[in-house]
C-alpha cells in the first residue's frame, strides 16, 4: 500500500459504524441491490422515516444496503461498495492508488468544515498560528484536502497528516470541540453542526471571518461562473456498476433530490427529529443552527444533478492540487488520473 492508504486504513480502520444496513425495503424478490457508503447524515434519515427510501425501493425493486462511515474513501478502495459519497478532490487520488475507476454522477453537499479557534484567541487564518502546532482534524481526506490548498494558495504553507508545518492530529468530529475547549490543540477543522452549543455560547469561532471552504474557495479559485463549488459530498460509483446501471443511478439521484425538497422545507423539524446529527442540546440550539443553515451559509446543494458547465470549473480544483508540495498525501501528480463526471438528466 501507498503510505496514504497506511495512513487512512491506520486513522479510520474503527470509523466503520454500520454495515450492512438495509432500509426494511418492500423490495420483492430478485431485487437490485446498491451497496451506498455515507457518513451520517440527516437527510438520510428524514427520508427513511417518511417512508421515502422504501416506496422508492418498492416501486424500483431495489434494496439499498447502506453503511454508514466518516471515510468513504477507504471503503471504496477496499472494494466494498458500489456507490459512495465522495469529494472532488478524492476522486483522482482514489483511481491514481487502488486504479479503480469511477464515475461521479451527482452532488449533494458542499465542502463545509471550517477552521475554529477558541473565542479571544488571535488566529483569523492559519498563517496566524505558530508552525508546530497542533490542530484537530477528522482525518487525512476530505476536509483536509481542502485545508491542503487554503494553504498553499492563501499562505504558502504545507498542511497535512504526517508531516507539513503543523501536527495535524486525527479525532472525532464530535469530539474536536472539546478537544479545542481544553487546547489539546490550536485550532480544530470541525463540521459546523458538531459544535453548535459552542458556537451559539460564543466559546468557540469560525476562522476566516466566518466562512465556510465552499465559500472561501472563491479566494483562491481558478474560474468564477457564479456557481458554487467545491463539493464535500459528491455521488461517485464505480465505472461498472454506473455504465451497467445508468437509469438506475438517475433515479437514485431523484431519491436524494426529494430528500434534499423536504430538508429545505423542514430544518428545524430535521434538526429536532435527529439531533445526534446536530449536537443540540436545547431549542436555544435547534434555533441556532437552523438560523446558520439558512441562505449562504446552507451546504445542501439545490439540485442533486450536474451540469456540463459545473462540471467543467467544479474539476479546475485538480489543476492546483497538481502544485502542492512533494510529500503531501493530497498532491497530483501531473498524470493523475482524469475521473468521469457525468450529467445525467431526470427520468421524469
């Protein structure tokens, strides 16, 4: 294995929550099965308690067999999946080191985990902390890839797990927070809802003058077209499944679009409904962080669907991957790989 792998498969070998999961399908006999990785999320879980996920799996006879992880990537380069939700910025380095191809069919969110700092401390970016420092990350991928480029566009500086000018150190999302309460670390990459009571309390704040990465990106990217980008999440299957299934993965995608409906409709119901996904403690909170996710700061895309013009600037990212330093687990090499992104168009 690259030392990449190594480092994944060391930080998230326990991060595998759920296996195996179905959804008590109506599903006859001789279903489909889709193999669907994805960290928790609650629009997932608003669509199966409505029913949603199960009159789509009786009327397609199809069983979505679910696990739930905080690192798709791992899963997918094991081969146990047949569609994860993935980054952007995952998708080359996946192919370039397991050689799987893949397809990226749709998006759902976008690039959300910002930088925190506790209140009263004097780091606006991460040029402002000390090089050796600490700070609490999820793991190598993802967000941290993101946070690879801040650096190197915005500060010419080499961040990353394992090396680089901080020590970036690998923990729960849910747990970073306190982490950063009790300065185990100078600042913590942290997705918004796993520290609303410190944000609404004022204990802890959001670097960059509050911006989320889908937000910030446009500082540093290489093409404006008015649309957001940088995706957290994006649809990704593996090439055989998608060419031997593409109606299919249209259809999968209208089953997250009407799931997305209802979460635009319903926050601070979802948010009530499911506040493992939140870390609310009180309606203080519910009201906090449903006022977050209104308007800019919502990292729910719109429209689960791609379009050749998003597509063409959403991969322009990989361009300044490719200029990372040497050692960096996130770089591309100038002949990585060039995944499939697909637009596909509703079956109805």
């Amino acid at each position: 294995m690259t030392n990449r792998i190594k480092i994944i498969a060391a930080v998230v070998s326990a991060v595998l929550v759920a296996a195996g999961c179905g959804s008590g399908t109506a599903a006859g006999p001789g279903a489909k099965v889709i193999r669907f990785a994805f960290a928790p999320d609650p629009v997932w879980d608003l669509m199966k308690q409505a029913g949603t996920i199960q009159k789509w799996e009786a009327a397609n006879n199809v069983r979505i067999q679910t696990s739930t992880t905080w690192d798709e990537f791992t899963y997918f380069a094991g081969g146990h999946g047949d569609i994860v939700s993935m980054s952007t910025q995952e998708t080359p380095v996946l192919e370039a080191e397991t050689k799987i191809k893949t397809v990226t069919f749709g998006k759902y969110n976008y690039q959300r985990v910002p930088l925190f700092r506790r209140a009263g401390d004097p780091y606006r970016t991460l040029a402002d902390i000390p090089k050796g420092s600490k700070i609490c990350v999820s793991g190598p991928t993802s967000n941290t890839a993101f946070w690879t480029l801040v650096a190197k566009r915005m500060h010419n500086l080499d961040y990353r797990v394992g090396g680089g000018d901080f020590n970036l150190v690998v923990n729960d999302h849910f747990v970073n927070p306190t982490n950063l309460m009790r300065k185990d670390c100078e600042a913590a990459a942290i997705i918004p809802e796993a520290a609303v009571p410190q944000l609404r309390k004022g204990e802890l704040e959001i670097m960059y003058d509050g911006k989320l990465p889908f937000q910030l990106y446009k500082d540093f990217a290489p093409e404006d077209d008015g649309q957001l980008h940088v995706s957290g999440n994006n649809f990704v299957a593996t090439e055989k499944w998608f060419d031997a299934n593409r109606d299919l993965a249209a259809k999968f995608l209208e089953l997250w679009q009407s799931g997305i409906e209802m979460w635009k409709q319903q926050k601070a119901e979802t948010v009530r409904k499911f506040p493992q996904h939140f870390s609310v403690e009180s309606e203080q909170d519910i009201a906090y962080i449903t006022k977050f996710v209104e308007g800019e700061h919502d990292w729910v895309v719109d429209n689960v669907f791609l379009t050749d013009d998003w597509i063409k600037v959403e991969t322009e990212i990989w361009d300044l991957m490719k200029d990372l330093q040497p050692g960096n687990h996130n770089r591309l090499e100038a002949d990585a790989p060039k995944p499939r992104f697909v637009a596909l168009t509703p079956s109805k």
